[in-house]
C-alpha cells in the first residue's frame, strides 16, 4: 500500500522577485568604489539576500546550523561504509563539540542545534539538542516504503517547527544519517527521472564492490517503490526522517524569508522535493558548495542552480554550508559597509 | 640602457617538503572523525601550513594583510579605464575603512596595513600607512624600463622590511595601481613566453575598444625592453613598484616560513617572478581565487597551482585574499580541534 498525500496545508512559497528593489540592489552595489561587477558572485550573492528580505539593506541575524539526524532501514543492506552506530555516535560528537561541523560553528559564532529526526539511540537531553524522533530508523526501502504517509507528513511538520522555535534570519542545514547517500540517490533518481547509474556514488567511501553492491540494493528499492510519484510519495517512499523534515524546514524559513544556506547532497535532495513541491523554494537558498560525491554535480543541475564553492568536500553534516557562511555574511558587510564613489571622494571611471 | 642585476643577496626559500611530518599530518586527519579525504581542500590546506611550520600543530598567527600601493607610467598611455588619481584615493579609502578589503579585514580581523610603494601623491602620515615610496609612480614602459635597476632593488628591499616589520605568520598579499594590470599581463607574457593576446584582460572594465589599444600599447612596451631577460630585469624592465615590494615582501615571508596568501592577478604576476627568483616559494602560498580577469588561468597553470575559490572576483586590493582567509583559518582548527575515532567513541569503517 503506497502512503497517499497531499500537500494542500504546506506553506506557500512566493518568488522573490522584484523588479524595482533588484534595480535599486543593483545601483547601490554599482555605486560602491570598484569596478562593476568586480565583487562577482558576492555582488549576485548580496542582491539575492536583498530579495529574500524585501529590503535594500539585509542584515543577517543569528544564524543557526540546525543538523537533522536519522537512521536508515535501509543500511541494514549494507549501502554505507559505516555501521549503523556512527549515527547516533556522530550526534554525541556534534553535540560534544569534536566533529567538523562543532568546529566550524565555533569558528563563526554559529549557533548549532542537532535534531534526533529519528534516531535508533535514547539521547540524554542537552541544551543543543531538540528530540524530535519520529520513529527509531525509517523501514527498509528496498522492501517497501521508507515511511508511512502519516510518518512523512510528522517529519516535515517536526522540521517546520524546529525553524518556528529558532530565531534569526538564516537557516543552514546539515545531516547525518548513515545511509542517506543512497535516500538522496533515489530520491534524485525518481524525481529527476534520471538512470539510477547517474545518480549513485560512493558516499562515505565505498570501494568498487560495496558501490555496485549499493546500485543493486537501490535499484531494489526503486522497484519497491514504483508506484510512488508524487513528491510527497516519492519522499515517503525513498526519503529518510532527517530529510523529510529538512523539507519542512526549508519551506518554514522560506515562507518566514529566512535566507537557506544549503550544504551538499542530502541536504540538496531535501531542496529537490521542497522545489518540487513550491517551485519558488530555491529563490531562499545558497548552495554552499559543489560536493566530491558524483551525482551533486547532476542535481544542481536539475536545480538549476550554482554553488558558491568547490573545495572536494564530501562530509555532509553542514559543514559545506558553515564554511560557505563568511562568504554569505562578506556580501552583506559589503553592501551595508562599502563606500560610494561619492562618498569616499574617489573618480569613477572616465 | 637595460638595468643589470644579480640575485646573490635574495634569501634563498628552501622546500617545506618533508616526508615524515607530511605523512604524520595526513595520518592525523585521517583519525578525525570523518570519512578519510571528506574535508578536501581543507585538509590539503592544513597539510601544507603544517609544513610551512614544520609542524604537526600548525597554528596561525596575527594575520597581516598588506596593500602594496603604487602609480604605473604606463597609465598615461590610457590602458586602464580609470584615471591615475584614483590610486591615491583609494589608498585614502583603504585607510578610512571604507574600500572592499577594509571591509573583509574588519570582519576577519585581519590588521590592515597600506604601503606607498610609489604612489604620485603626499600621503599625512597614519597608524596603518607606511610610506616606502620608491618615486612618484614608474617610468613609462611603452618607452623603456619602467624602473632602474637600483629602483626595483630598493622596492624588493622595502618589501622585506615591510614584512619584517610585521607581526604573526600569516601575510595576505593585496595591492592597488591604475594600469597594473598591464604590468602583471606584461610580466606574464615575458616571463612565462606566452603571446602577449593570451596575457592581456579588460582589468577594471575597458571595452572592446579600450582593450584594443591596451594589446597595442603593450606590444611597444614589451618592444621597447625586448632585451630584459632575467627574472629581475623583467621585474624591472616591465613591473611596477607595488609588485616589486610584493616579491620581495613574499621572499621574506617565505623565509620566515610565513604564510602567504596571494590575492588575484597583479598579486599572481608578483608571484611568478618570485618563483622565477626561488622555485620553492610557491610551497608557501595559498592562492585564493581564480580571478574573472582572463589571464589569471593562464597565470595559475603556469605556476602550477590551484586556487581556493571561484567566485568571479576581479577587484584587486587583497580582496580574494580576505574572502579566503576563513577557509584558511578553517583547515589549520579542523586538524586542532577535530575528535579522533578513538577520543570521540565513534566507530570507524568496518
């Protein structure tokens, strides 16, 4: 029985696109003492956040890295590198300030919070971290769906929510889930309709064999799950709890016109089902980074979008998106802080 | 008369290469808790300033970003789309915390020093200047050397004390000169023998026009010094004072085992002739961006090196250098700071 639903109560989300302020953006940024367009993409980057906030001079305002981790039923069939375990070990590691993205947060004053989406561990509660556990692991996808309807619709709710209970105007997102390269595989595969060969890689470092050994179970998974076609079955159907609620989280903070700092892969499937669903999504986000995992490079080109930077990551947890965050908060600084030509008292060119 | 010069005073840059302390760094990051090569760039990066250290603690230091400043003869020729002027009040703007890179320094913390290295203007004298003017601006190549030989030594020389007079370990390179662009395609072509077509770029914006007469006014310049051949009669024949105290300043860092990182074109061109002096001195540089101007892919290949991002950038001032200076930092807490499998409790790959 495929999970049936709608999404008739998921926020609504308008393009941010106006003409006027983006011509007003633009002449602020021209009037600044370089060259047009020398700043590039931190020029581009500045409009974009100028749009989001429907306003000439954005601020970004405590940003929080909120990382959602959740277990996949379908590790069991041995599509990761990494038990099982490391999940849940990750969080305490997230949580206890030793993993990449700990480090980086620290680095640029960016509050974290981890969400256990759905977990197979009891977390003792702690300050930065929000239980919001919808079950312990999603089922196998390669004997049917990952999660009911019901279970879908909770984990994009429960992401909804963990934006509700934050504040600031920026969201970067992270995962963890050992076996949500493969969700996000599957996830691209269907909703792209792109061969399952395009869109597989070796996530944390599978070797050749254990990489055809994953192609075999995903295309298990696929047949599985062929009757899902709709966005929300498709997520149900191959999605995982963390991604599930990423959903939600993107499309809460782009109905608040919070500014999305997305990260790589699976965090970049969670923004292929939020843009199938509400086209406009993707005029919220900045894709931080172009990730070493093979198929990242096709999805953003199914998004239609550009990443900022190419730096061979392939971490996942949203560390691309908290290296990529200087670069968001430097086209910002520059459009409010920059001197004009007049200002400063510097020729313009002749 | 071409200026004739030796190199037998410049400090002599030894390679960081050391096989034991890189294979010590490498197995360090790859007991971090992630997957080994996940962090990419990053963990390249922390390898090489754990060299450039000779270290497997590699800390940074009281970065100092440095804006050699300086006026181009060949300006007068009307290869750049701004006046000459415009040197002088930028130098005023970088001072009175309003140009791009005063920004960027501002919110990385990086302190930021201007250098008159031959700017045709009397600057009053302030805490972040330092005044090393070689002349009032460069001779103009087009018509012969664009310095004597006893001029560009003197450059290089203020170069190193520049540094020496600096704290820390880490020197960003930026710089700011109507027409050096011009000098940097010029110190290219001659240096790397490439056809000058291929060197020569629309620097702060000329027109299809405007670039025309550049490539001609470049041709007589290379014409008209077709005798310089070393390293530092190129240097003299085709430079600029800003970029010879930029060699001279990266020598020094380099000899101190600083690190240095290198902005965009102009800084890049510095770069080259630095490497042609001391072949090893690109181990101690991070090369921050691919710039939009044309040329600097010429420029990167030829040096053999890879830039950190690509963000379209085509200012100068250091601004490439700043919008890096993150990541950079990034990588050498990443190897600090980092967890272990062992120390984190988190289980490895099976």
């Amino acid at each position: 029985m495929l999970p049936s639903m709608t999404h008739s109560d998921l926020p609504v989300i308008e393009p941010t696109h106006h003409a006027a302020l983006r011509a007003r953006l633009q002449h602020r940024l021209d009037r600044k003492t370089k060259p047009v367009g020398a700043l590039g993409r931190l020029e581009s980057l500045a409009v974009q956040i100028g749009l989001v906030q429907g306003r000439e001079d954005p601020v970004l305002d405590a940003p929080q890295l909120v990382v959602f981790a959740g277990d996949h039923g379908l590790a069991a069939q041995g599509v990761s590198a990494y038990p099982s375990d490391v999940t849940w070990q990750m969080v305490e590691n997230f949580l206890a300030g030793g993993a990449a993205v700990s480090v980086l947060a620290r680095q640029h004053g960016l509050a974290l919070t981890v969400v256990d989406a759905g977990v197979r561990h009891e977390f003792a509660p702690r300050p930065a971290l929000q239980v919001r556990k919808v079950a312990a692991g999603t089922a196998d996808a390669s004997q049917g769906p990952a999660m009911s309807a019901d279970q879908c619709r909770a984990a994009i709710d429960a992401g909804r929510e963990v934006v509700r209970s934050l504040p600031g105007n920026v969201i970067l997102l992270g995962e963890m889930g050992i076996g949500n390269t493969s969700s996000a595989a599957l996830l691209l595969s269907r909703l792209a309709a792109l061969p399952l060969a395009q869109c597989v890689g070796r996530g944390t470092g599978l070797d050749d064999e254990g990489l055809a050994h994953k192609c075999k179970v995903l295309a298990s998974a696929l047949q599985a799950n062929a009757g899902a076609k709709t966005p929300l079955e498709v997520l149900a159907a191959l999605g995982g709890f963390e991604i599930a609620m990423m959903v939600g989280a993107t499309l809460q903070a782009a109905r608040e016109r919070r500014l999305v700092i997305v990260d790589g892969f699976i965090t970049g499937a969670a923004i292929l089902v939020a843009q199938a669903l509400q086209p406009a999504v993707t005029d919220y986000c900045v894709f931080a980074h172009r990730s070493s995992e093979l198929a990242h490079s096709r999805m953003l080109d199914v998004l239609k979008v550009e990443p900022l930077m190419d730096l061979s990551m392939r971490l996942g947890e949203g560390s691309g998106a908290a290296v990529a965050w200087p670069l968001v908060a430097s086209s910002v600084r520059l459009l409010a802080e920059m001197a004009s030509f007049e200002s400063a008292g510097v020729s313009d060119r002749a």
